[in-house]
C-alpha cells in the first residue's frame, strides 16, 4: 500500500470515497447473492430453456397449447401409446363435493386400484391416492388405532367399518397456504390441483395436510405401458416425473367433461357420491338434506368438500 | 477501488492457502468427507429420495431435522453481538467477527440442506422472488428463503467490509457496520422465528402446533451456537496466536445458562400442557418419552437429550464448574447434544409419528443421509476454517497497524 | 471449586496467561482445560459415530413376515375385476350434455337364468302351499324374512314371467325395484336419488343404475362378504418391492 493511501487511511473516520464504499457493498453483496444463487440453483440441462418457462396458468394459451403438444408427444414416445393432455378448463356454476357412505364401504379396495388405473399412479414404487382405514366398531372412528394394512378373507368384518380417505378438496387448504411457488392451488371448481412441471419437490404441503392425502414421488415414477390411461389432463393423471407430489384431483380429466370419478363408478357397493354442490337437484344435495353428513378434523377448519354420511 | 478489492482477495486467498502441515491434513479429512457426502448425492440425484427412509409417512427427517438445528447456530452469532456493541464490553468485540463466520457458515449449511432435501433441486429457481413464484406472503417457508439469504448477505457483508478494510489497515466504517451489525440482531431473531412458524404454523401436526414453538428455538439457539463458539474460541486460542479472554468465554456462558433456563422452562410448560390436558396430542409426547405400542426407537434419545440440558444448565449455572474449563466444556458439548437431539430427532421425528392417519413408521437414516449429511457438515467446517485462516491474521494486524502487512500475517500463521 | 489454580486469580492484573504469546504456539503455557477439550471432543466423536451407525439399521422394523402390506399389487394382478367399466351404450352417447339425464338401469340377471319361466310353469299344476321346495330350485334358500314371506309373496303364481305388486299390478323382473320399494320405502327413494347402490355415467347427465338383485339375492338379500384387495406396501418395504420389480 502507498504511503498516500495509508495517510489518507488514517484520518479520522476513515476514507471518504463514497463511491468505494457503495461499490465493495455492490460487489460484496452480488458474489454472495450469486454464489448463493448457484448452490441453490443447481445445474441442469435445458436450464436456460426452462428459465424462460412460467407457471402453466400465467402462459398464453398459445404456449399452452405449445406444451400440451409437446406433452402428447413425450408421453406417446415413451409409453408407445396415443396418449392425449388435456386442458380442460372448469365448467361454470359447479362446485364439486363428494359423499362417502361409512354406512355402505365393506373396505373391498376396489378403489384404490381403479384410482390406480384411472390415474397412471407408479405401480413401483406403489403409490395409492386411496387410503381405506379400517376402524373398529365399539371405538369408532380413533385414527391411532385404525389400520390400513388389513388383510381378512373376506370384508367386512363382523367388527370392524371402513374408512377411505384421499384428498378432502378443502375449501381452506393449507397445502396450498404453504407452497413455496405456488405450484398447487385450488381451482374455481373446487378441484386442488398440482402443476407437476412446477413443483420442486419441497413436501411443505405434505407436511401440512392433516389427511395425509398427497404422495411423493420418491423416485421415477413406472408404468407398463398397456396399463398406461391414454386419455390424460395436465393438472391431473398424466404420467409424473420424479421428485415431486401428487394427489386425488377428483379425476379431473372425467370429471370436467361430465364423468363420473373412476372411484365411485367402481365400488360394489354405491358406497360413494359425487356431483355439483351448486345443483340444488344433485345426489349431493340430496344426501345433505337427509342424511347427516360430517367431515374428518372439522376443528382444523380445512372445511372439506369431500363428506362421510351414514344412510340407514 | 478494484485494486484494492483485487488485491484483498488475492491476499485472502494467500493466506488461506498458506499453512502448516495440520493445517493441510484437516483440510484433507475435510476433502475426503465432501467427496464421500458429493458421491451419495450423486446417487440421490440419480436414484431419488428413495435412498433416504424418508417415506409420505414421515416427509421430513434428517436433513431437516440438521436445517433446524443449523439456522439456530446461524442465529446464535447474535448473542456476541449483543453485549459487544450494545453493551460495548470490550473482550467479546474483539471476537464477535467469529460469530459472524460462523453464521456465515451454519447458513451455508442450512442452504445445503435444504438443497439435498428437495425432491425437484433442479427448480429451486422457482423460489426466487420475479424470476420464479416465491409464493409471499402466504407461504412460511417462502419467507424462510427470504430471510435466510439476506442474513447470509448481511453477514458476508459485515465481514467482507470488517475484513476488507483490516486488510488494507484501515480502520473499518463504524457508520456503516454498527447499523448492519445492529440490524443482524433482529435479523437473526428473524431467521430462526421465521425457521419455527414453518413448523408452528402446521395445524395438521399438533406436535408442532404451540405458541411457544418460537421462543423455544430460540432459547435452544442460544444455548448451543455458543456451546460450539467456546469449544471453537479454545482451539483457536491454542492453535492461533488470535487473542481471546477468559472473561470473554465466561460472559458468553454466563448469557448462555440464563438460555439454558428459558429453553428448559419452556419445555417444561410444554410438557405440562401434553400430559395436564391429556388430549389425543399427547401421543407424539408419548411417543417420543415413552414409547408406544412397542415402537421405542427415539426413547433413549429424548430421555438422554433431556439429561444432558439438565445437567448442562447446572454446569452453566453454578459459578465454580462455568468458570473451571473443563467443566464448561463438558456443559458444552452436553448442551449441544441435548440442543441437536431436540431440534433434529425430537422435533421432526415425533411431529410426524404417528402420521395424520395414525400410522407409526419408525424412521432411521439410511447410510447415504448420512453421508450427504457428513458431507454438508465438512463444507461448512471447510467454509469455516477458511474464512478463520483469512481473518485471524487480519485481525491480529489491526491490532499492531505499524508493522508490515504481509510478513506479519505469515508470521501469524501456525 | 475453582481448579483453575493460580493462573485465573490472577486474570484481573496480569493478562498473559490466557493469550498465546506471537511466535509461541503450543508453548509451555498450555492451559488446563486445552488437553481435557481435546480427550473431551475426542470421545464425544466417538461416541456420536458410534450412536450413529448404532441407528443405522437397516431392516424393517416390527412387521411380521405374514403381516400385510409387505408385497406391491398393482390393477393387473386382479384381471376379474373390470376397471375400465364400459358405459351403456345409451348412456356414453347421453353424456354430459343429456341435461334431463338418461337414466337408464341394467338388464336383470333373471333374464340370463331360467326365463322364460312360462317354459317350465305354463302347464303345470299352482301349489299354493307354503312349503321347502324339493324337486326344482330347491338350491334356492329361503331367508328373506322367512317367518313372513315366502314365493308367491313376490312371484305371481299365475304367471311366473311376472311379479306381483301388493295391489295386483303385474311387473316385469327389469322392474323388480317397485316391488322391493313396496317395503323398503327409505331405500328405494335413496335408490332413485342414487344414493342407495351404485351408478355409472355422468354426474350431470345421463346415467345407468343397478337392479336391486343386481347386488342383492331377492331370496337371500344380505350383501355377501367378498373378498378384499389386498392392503398398499407398507413404508419400509416400498423401495424393496420396487426394486424386486425391477429386478424381474
């Protein structure tokens, strides 16, 4: 260092060159802030291309269409299938609500398998959206002493009922309160959905779910290809990468165009309901008035739209 | 300007580059650990999260569970920047600058942590305010991100600018750092109040779901990022020729055993409300202190965590044993146990078993966690230990400004 | 106690025996707790490493080998179970946008067995006593309130093509959902609501529905037991059942 410099160094207070000082804080704070950003970042390939890619639903539909097209060509390639993606947007004047019939459910798990199906869920590692708790009748319904790994010869048992449990479709979610990016969100119809493409795999939102509703996919996700459902909705059942959550949509991709989900069309019994809230002449309607139905963890005020009811 | 910048860090890298033989051997065992945790998170990131036991029954687990512990490191620099520029007590405003390093490092850390956990690290750009979809005000681990970077820039700052101008021999800027370093105070309650509403704002764990899940982080922080400041104070004292006061160590445990009350008081407040109110909550308390239904794995672990700040806040407390070294660091390295057990395996663990459908599965951390883990840690020991080897010397000529700069830091050097 | 010795009353004079003198590192001032530290963080490391790796088991925890949830299933294992479930033809081309809704029910499963009943029964004598069927359809057993009622309470003795409403009214077995209404009231205005029994179509347009019998012997209506599927992998054994798959 100069004699001059350490003359100047020496004074009082300090050196006065505001402009160095603005200037070791501008570059101090960029190196962190860029080697902060680089570790967090990471490295990947198509990172540029992907950086320039913003949530699916503040895209232009022409880019939407761009990447539904692109997805229909990916998955076709990979499962050897015409497979198809989906868009489809909510119907006007519908509020889904589904209603379970404690009263009817033998625990056959039925549904668990056609959601399997219906929703290109991983077959290996297994993940199921459905989960049939089995309670016992004198304790009733005591989530610390149920079981879902049940295994008799034949349901029901003479002492036991059933409880099937999968995403409740809150009405105040708090998996979507927590998402960091907001890659899950609750759509107009009621349906709280996953972008898959957005999602970075944090499990906030599992963590905050008090019905242990959504699933990770804990590493790539396989599915045979002839058990593959061809007929796919971006927010819902096509086929999902590794490293990030997924959940019951209400089959999303029927749903929206009028079907029933594959859940309710299969039980054997007619244990499930589903339909507009907003239709005063619907199903759903019909089993509020009638039957007394009631939610699970009521007082964590998530106000669920998916309600168990028990029809003599 | 640049010149100078240039220079400085041209200077820093010399002295970190330079040093003795141990010097090298622990930066080689520290090499080894990174390469060996670098190698398991290859296998994470081509494999998944399925190398960790981490399953949708238990979603968080190790990394978190070390995430936690760290930020309260990370926070617990404040307690040396406290008494030194509030209270303007001169043996610990010499020192408080390793406080900073050692935030600096535990937020690395933290960041690391984080960074291993997610299942999509590749989109960890989507957190980023304008560029992604930091989802404010709603999301708490949002505001995690947030606040955990600006602490790590604030800190990097003060030090770089503390550093900087120690360097170049020039007396640093009060007008500029006291107001940051002030400002860090708040900042570092910040971090770790924030770390605990990502907890305590979960409704669906009711483990989680306390009003004093805050001010117990914060009680644990001060009782253990301390804890490693006075074990590390004794080491560089022995291995450096860096000054630091006995009085220095016993002021820092002194504030530490009034943490150490709070810490177990609250836990204490906890424990009534579980078994007084006797609700369905009090299964994750069972589970953790007694076991159930057979499933006792973090049993011994709680009840050991528990000792070890009991009798760690009586080493503390008492005058005679916090003043006699080697009492203190036994209370040291009791408290950090205690704090690390507390806030990794008895935090996460028991607010997730059993899961929100009353299933208990007993998580262990595989082999790879483990590594990864090891391999974060030796990181910011790495960070750590560079960024002293750059400091002491500078430090030790800010004192003695007459002398030649570059002689006089090797000199320094062990 | 303070063990400290001489060295720490005289801190508040003199401060040379806390501070390392420069150019004498590790020289003869070494102070009492610097060895104590080194034994003290030493054992800690150990004894940490060897809680770690102490916890580190593998294996699966407290699950019996026959428990369940030990083996994946996937859709594929059950091939008598029909997932794709095929719409009526009436009802697909309904669809959504069939706002009245077509409801439609399925065939009766009587139509597959012995009918035409008239068949056997055109010509043959009426017995109208109360009694156990022995020579044909002595495979059906009785337990529909069995105390009360019997055959001809719900087949009509005169045309057994038909049933017999209380009030006369002859009905085919694609209707039998009238007769069994006649005394479960609550149900069957549950059934036409479709909250009673399952239905297949769309939730805003048209749909088919079931027979009572389809799901409900008329002669013995308890609902059978039936086998469950079997239960999802438990936790521990997720990444070995997958693995296993990926092996075959």
């Amino acid at each position: 260092m100069s004699d001059a410099d350490r003359d100047r160094a020496n004074q009082g207070d300090g050196f006065e060159r505001s402009v160095d000082r603005r200037a070791l804080l501008i570059s101090t704070g960029l190196t962190a802030m860029a080697a902060v950003s680089a570790s967090v970042a990471g490295a990947s390939t198509g990172f540029v291309e992907r950086l320039l890619r913003t949530r699916f639903t503040e895209l232009s539909p022409e880019r939407k269409a761009e990447i539904l097209a692109d997805l229909e060509r990916e998955y076709s390639e990979r499962y050897a299938r015409t497979v198809t993606v989906a868009d489809t947007p909510p119907m006007d004047g519908v509020e889904f609500a589904y209603g379970l019939d404690i009263a009817r459910c033998v625990g056959c798990r039925r549904c668990v398998y056609a959601c399997v199906h219906e929703n290109n869920q991983s077959r290996d590692p297994q993940i199921h959206w459905i989960r049939v708790l089995r309670m016992e009748k004198e304790r009733g319904i005591e989530l610390a002493e149920s079981t879902a790994y049940y295994e008799p010869e034949l349901v029901p048992e003479p002492d036991a009922f059933y409880l099937p449990v999968a995403c409740q479709q809150c009405r105040n979610p708090a998996c979507v309160k927590v998402c960091p990016v907001k890659a899950t969100w609750q759509e107009p119809d009621g349906i709280v959905v996953i972008d898959s493409d957005w999602c970075i795999g944090c499990r906030c939102c599992m963590s905050a779910c008090p019905y242990g509703a959504r699933h990770f996919n804990w590493t790539e996700p396989t599915i045979p290809s002839a058990e593959l459902n061809p007929d796919t909705h971006y927010l819902g059942n096509r086929p999902r990468p590794k490293g990030i959550v997924e959940k019951c949509t209400f089959c999303i991709h029927r749903t929206r165009k009028g079907r029933y989900p594959a859940c309710v069309e299969i039980c054997p019994v007619g244990a499930r309901k589903f339909g507009n809230l907003l239709d005063e002449t619907s199903e759903m309607r019909y089993l509020m008035r009638e039957k007394r139905v009631f939610v699970l963890k009521e007082e964590l005020n998530t106000r669920p739209r998916f309600y168990y009811f028990y029809a003599t | 300007m640049v010149q100078d910048i240039f220079s400085f860090v041209v200077g820093s890298a010399r002295l970190a580059l330079r040093g003795g033989r141990l010097y090298y051997a622990w930066l080689a065992v520290l090499g080894l650990l990174v390469v060996w945790g670098a190698t398991a998170w290859w296998q994470q990131i081509t494999q998944g999260l399925i190398v960790t036991n981490m399953r949708d029954q238990v979603s968080w687990a190790f990394y978190i569970g070390n995430f936690t512990f760290l930020v309260g490191v990370a926070a617990a620099a404040v307690m040396l920047v406290i008494p030194a520029y509030i209270y303007d007590w001169k043996p610990i405003k010499e020192i408080a600058i390793f406080g900073e390093l050692l935030a600096v490092s535990a937020i690395v850390m933290c960041m690391l942590f984080v960074l291993v956990d997610v299942g999509r690290p590749d989109r960890a750009w989507h957190l980023m305010p304008f560029f992604g979809s930091l989802n404010l005000p709603s999301s708490l681990l949002g505001w995690d991100v947030l606040v955990l970077n600006a602490y790590l820039v604030l800190n990097v700052v003060i030090v770089g600018h503390l550093l900087f101008t120690g360097f170049h021999k020039r007396p640093y800027r009060r007008r500029f750092v006291v107001p940051l370093l002030l400002f860090s105070i708040p900042a570092a309650v910040g971090i770790h109040t924030v770390t605990a509403f990502v907890y305590a704002g979960v409704a669906a764990r009711p483990f989680w779901n306390s009003a004093i899940l805050a001010p117990r982080f914060l009680a644990s922080a001060f009782c253990s990022g301390p804890a490693i400041l006075l074990i590390l104070f004794q080491i560089l004292r022995r291995t450096t020729s860096i000054e630091i006061k006995n009085e220095a160590i016993w002021k820092i445990a002194e504030l530490m055993a009034y943490a150490m009350f709070l810490n177990l008081f609250l836990f204490g407040a906890e424990i009534f409300r579980e078994y007084y109110s006797n609700t369905h909550h009090l299964i994750h308390t069972q589970y953790l202190f007694s076991g159930i239904h057979g499933h006792r794995a973090l049993v011994p672990f709680a009840w050991a965590s528990l000792t070890a700040s009991v009798i760690a806040f009586l080493l503390f407390l008492v005058p005679a044993t916090r003043r006699n070294l080697v009492t203190l660091n036994l209370g040291c390295l009791l408290i950090y146990s205690g704090v690390y057990i507390e806030k990794g395996m008895a935090l996460v663990i028991p607010g997730m078993t059993p899961d929100t459908l009353g299933e208990f599965y007993e998580y262990v951390p595989t082999l790879t966690e483990v590594r990864i883990g090891a391999g974060i840690f030796a990181i910011g020991f790495l960070v750590f230990t560079v960024l002293c080897k750059i400091a002491i010397p500078i430090l030790q000529e800010s004192e003695d400004p007459e002398e030649e700069e570059l002689p006089q830091a090797e000199a320094a050097l062990p | 106690m303070d063990t400290g010795g001489a060295g720490y009353r005289e801190v508040k004079t003199v401060t040379n025996h806390d501070r390392q003198p420069q150019g004498e590192p590790g020289g003869d001032r070494l102070l009492p707790g610097s060895a104590s530290l080194a034994v003290l963080l030493i054992v800690f490391i150990i004894l940490s490493l060897l809680t770690l790796f102490s916890i580190m088991r593998g294996g699966t925890g407290h699950v019996a080998s026959d428990a369940g949830g030990t083996k994946a299933f996937s859709p594929i294992d059950f091939p008598e179970i029909d997932f794709d479930r095929e719409l009526m033809p009436e009802v697909a081309d309904g669809g959504a946008a069939d706002a009245e809704g077509t409801y439609l029910v399925r065939q009766s499963l009587a139509y597959e067995d012995y009918f035409p009943c008239t068949d056997c029964h055109a010509e043959m004598e009426v017995n109208r006593e109360r009694r156990q069927l022995e020579e044909m359809h002595d495979d059906i057993e009785l337990n529909h309130g069995p105390a009360d009622r019997w055959c001809f309470d719900c087949h009509n003795p005169d045309d057994r093509d038909s049933l017999r409403l209380a009030n006369g009214t002859l009905i085919g077995f694609d209707e039998s959902y009238r007769l069994c209404g006649q005394c479960h009231g609550t149900i069957f205005r549950d059934w036409r609501e479709g909250i009673h029994g399952r239905r297949e179509g769309y939730w805003n347009g048209a749909k088919s529905y079931l027979l009572c019998a389809h799901c409900h012997n008329p002669h013995a209506p308890h609902f059978q037991a039936i086998e469950p599927l079997p239960p999802p992998v438990r936790p521990q054994f997720l990444r070995a059942t997958a693995e296993e798959v990926h092996d075959e």
